[in-house]
C-alpha cells in the first residue's frame, strides 16, 4: 500500500525531532506536526530557559562574593524583563535551529496539532487527512494542577518565564524538581519563597542525605518550608493578593502561585483509540523495550510513555526507534545509571543506587562521604557546605552509586557517572591521582 509518508511524528520535542531527523538519514520519507513550537518541552519551557534563568540568578550571591575577592562592586539593580526578553530571544534562536535541522534533513514541518484517525492515518487541524507507514507519538508530558478551590489563580512552570515582572512572593506548590529549581531562582531575585509540600519529604528518588543538605542550606538562605501542608483553596483579594489556604494552620498570601505538582502523558484528543493504542493506569502510552504501542505501526517515545521524564532520555529513544524502524538496526535504551540533577541553589545530582535502594539489593555495602566547605565558599565567608557520597556493594568493592550536592555538582557528576556505569570499584577511583586543587578531586580520595 501506498502511504503519504514513511513516517509521521506528531510532536516536535526533543524525541520527535531525533527521531524525525535520524529516520530522514536512513532514507524515510518523514513529516513532523507540532502545535505549539519547535523544540518542545526542554528548549521551549523547561531546561534551556530554566538553566539561563539560573545563571541569571547565580550572579546575586557572585556579586556579592566579588567584594571578599578584592572588587569594588556597587550596589546593584536586577531587571527581571531584561532577562526574561533576552532568554526568550534566545529561546527564538534554538527554536529557528530546531526547524532547520529539519528542513536541512527534508523533513516536512506541519504547523498544526495532529490527531490519529487509524492505524495509519492522521488529520490535522486544516482539515487534511495525511497516511504514514509508521506514526510516532512525542507529545511529552503536560503539568498537573491540583484540584482546588481558586486552582485558576495559580500558574504553573510554563507561564514563569512570561512573567511581567518579578513576583515580590511565590509559593510554589510541590517539592519535586521543578519546585526546588525555581525556588532557588526567586529566592536570588529577592522574593519571598514559600515551598508548599503535601509530604514530608523533598525530591523523593534522590539519597536522603543529599535531599537534608537541600533542606538545610535552602532554609539557611531563607526560603520557607510548608510541610505536610493540606491545601484547601486559593482566594484572590480585591489589590490581587493571593491566599492559600489550609485544613489547617495559617494561610499563606503572596503574589504568585506556581504549581510544580509533576506532568502527566500529553494524550488528550489525540485519538489513540481509534488505532487500538492502551494506556496503561498512569494515564502513559503503554510500550515495549523498542516503543512500539499496542498498535504495531504506532511509537512512543519520551515523556508521552511511562519511563524516565528527561530529556536526554527521549532523545536515546526517539534514535533508537528510528534505527529500529528504519536503519534495520533493532535496538532499545539502557536505563541503567542515567545520571540526573537538580539545578536547585546549590545544585545537586545522582547516578545509581541511593543507599537505601542498594542496602536493599545488596544487603552489606559500604558508604563513603565528603563533607566540606568549598574553597571559594570559605574565602567568601559563604558557611555553605557540600556534601559527596559514594555507595559501594561491599562484596565487590563496586561503586553502585554516587550523589553530590554542592557547586557545580551536575558538571563534575556527569564525567564520573561514565566510571559508575563502566562498573568500576572503588579502588579504581582511589588508584586515580587527585587534581589538585578541585572540588572533584573529593571523590577520589574518600575514606
Ligand atoms: P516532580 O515529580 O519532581 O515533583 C512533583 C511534586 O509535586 C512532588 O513533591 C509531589 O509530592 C507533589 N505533588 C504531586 N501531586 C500533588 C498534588 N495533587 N498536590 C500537592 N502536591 C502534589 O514534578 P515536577 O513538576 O517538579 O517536574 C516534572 C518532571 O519534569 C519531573 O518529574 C522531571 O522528570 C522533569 N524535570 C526535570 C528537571 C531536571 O532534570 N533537572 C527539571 C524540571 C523538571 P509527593 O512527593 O508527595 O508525590
């Protein structure tokens, strides 16, 4: 049969461009539909606007610091919208380049939002009815938000980075990633930050240790801490004041609430049905080891299916799949060991087992720590310490994890999570000389 396409993506994020882009290379004939931008998530309203936000933050405490390291520097003025418009401006340049890796590939760029009719069949929003061999589905994942009373008050991560101006207090709602990443942007922007967590506990996944340090450092800063806050609603005053609202204890007013209560499957109206194509009970594309949906000529790839919501982990599969498909390559995504981070203030990250995972899996293991006052930090009279901590399986001497949280920590964790995957022990590392003076250098000499 003849289709219109080899292969149609509905999606134009990080996956979907990859596999767009790769299943080109291999000779497919392809067409990408998106609905919003080109770029997705990551480049769009996530981690590239997000990482410039905090470089932009970065420079209250570097400023400061300067005058410890011999500058004259003078009070300064922070201007939110001079930021916000030159990080959006740069948001337009990625966009742009985006859309050309596509063109440059051949790959048709279709404007509009997609929704599947069949197996093999998709209509746009104009109207017209496209076929493909193969369809791809990158939708990514789209906020939560609470069900509350006044809920419409609030904003989440995607309206941050439009702001008119710098809120003078935010609450932010959550205490995952993206709760604590812009609580460290506002916080240095000089808002009143108030982290609202129905749990006690932030960034559940991560070592516990590392998480306190958080905790510790953020509350020494002065960002507020909520815990195990049952919100009941969001009133907004006549002057716009918000009020959050508990079951019990004192309500919280500010200026801006920001819900970072964690993304759920994009599926909405997407017709999955119509090509037999399940869910599975998160609301996520059910998928096999190579991203084939129920429907065997429908995929998945990313934040769409029910695996690791990162970027770089769409990207391995959006490849994958389209070496799969289409360069007679079968080939899956190994989730062992992705390192993460949290670009929180200061920023932390992780590879492998945490220790409580690897006392569960190993039973005897040995823990190494690092707990120091970096050297620039001491200088600067900044009492911020950072914390590295190696897991080893003690049968084997193995390094089964590492987490860290301090400056620079995602950085210096991505170039030794490479030894953490490759399986190395911990006296591979020790047998590594030093670089001398580093904050890296910690890890190879734990005792
Ligand atoms: P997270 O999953 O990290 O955190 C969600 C938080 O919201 C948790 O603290 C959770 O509490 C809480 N929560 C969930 N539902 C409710 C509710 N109904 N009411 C109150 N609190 C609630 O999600 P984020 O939104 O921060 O980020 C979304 C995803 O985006 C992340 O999972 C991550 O994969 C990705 N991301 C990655 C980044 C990075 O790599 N640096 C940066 C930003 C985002 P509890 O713990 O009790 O469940």
């Amino acid at each position: 049969m003849d289709y219109d396409f080899d292969l149609f993506v509905i999606g134009a994020g990080s996956g979907g461009v990859r596999a767009a882009r790769v299943a080109s290379a291999h000779g497919a004939k392809v067409a990408v539909a998106e609905e919003y931008r080109v770029g997705g998530t990551c480049v769009i309203r996530g981690c590239v606007p997000k990482k410039l936000l905090i470089y932009g933050a970065h420079f209250a405490e570097d400023l400061k610091d300067a005058r410890r390291f011999g500058w004259n520097v003078p009070d300064c003025d922070f201007e939110w919208k001079a930021l916000r418009d030159n990080v959006l401006a740069d948001v337009d340049r990625l966009e742009g380049l985006y859309t050309n890796t596509l063109s440059s590939h051949d790959v048709e760029v279709i404007p509009e939002r997609a929704v599947i009719t069949g197996p093999h069949a998709v209509k746009l929003a104009s109207g017209r009815e496209v076929t493909a061999k193969y369809i791809l589905v990158a939708t990514g994942a789209w906020p939560v938000i609470p069900e509350i009373d006044g809920a419409e008050h609030g904003v989440t991560s995607n309206e941050l980075f439009l702001l008119d101006e710098c809120p003078k207090r935010i609450a932010i709602v959550g205490g995952g990633y993206i709760a604590n990443e812009f609580a460290g942007i506002f916080h240095q922007f000089d808002s009143h930050v108030t982290i609202i967590n129905r749990g006690g506990d932030l960034l559940r996944g991560y070592d516990a240790q590392i998480r306190d340090r958080l905790l510790q450092i953020s509350v020494t800063k002065g960002i507020n801490f909520r815990f195990h806050a049952k919100m009941r609603k969001i009133e907004k005053d006549k002057d716009g004041t918000l009020c959050v609202r508990f079951e019990e204890g004192e309500p919280v007013a500010c200026d801006l609430v920001v819900f970072a209560t964690g993304r759920k499957p994009h599926i909405d109206d997407l017709g999955l049905e119509s090509a037999g194509v399940e869910i599975n009970d998160k609301g996520a594309i059910k998928v096999d080891d190579y991203s084939k949906t129920s429907c065997p000529s429908i995929y998945a790839v990313g934040d769409v299916t029910d695996r690791l919501q990162l970027t770089p982990v769409a990207i391995r599969e959006g490849h994958a799949f389209a070496d799969t498909v289409f360069g007679d390559n079968p080939r899956t995504v190994d989730y062992g060991c992705v390192p993460s981070a949290v670009f929180s203030h200061p920023p932390l990250a992780g590879v492998g087992l945490t220790e409580r995972e690897a006392k569960e899996k190993y039973g005897t293991i040995k823990i190494y720590t690092s707990d120091f006052r970096p050297m620039k930090n001491v200088l600067a009279g900044r009492d911020e310490r950072a914390l590295y901590k190696m897991v080893v399986d003690a049968t084997t001497n193995r390094v089964v994890g590492l987490h860290m949280i301090g400056p620079d920590a995602p950085e210096i964790l991505q170039a030794a999570a490479v030894a953490v995957k490759a399986g190395l022990t911990k006296q591979e590392f020790d047998d590594t000389v030093a670089l001398h003076p580093s904050m890296a250098e910690e890890l190879v000499l734990l005792k």
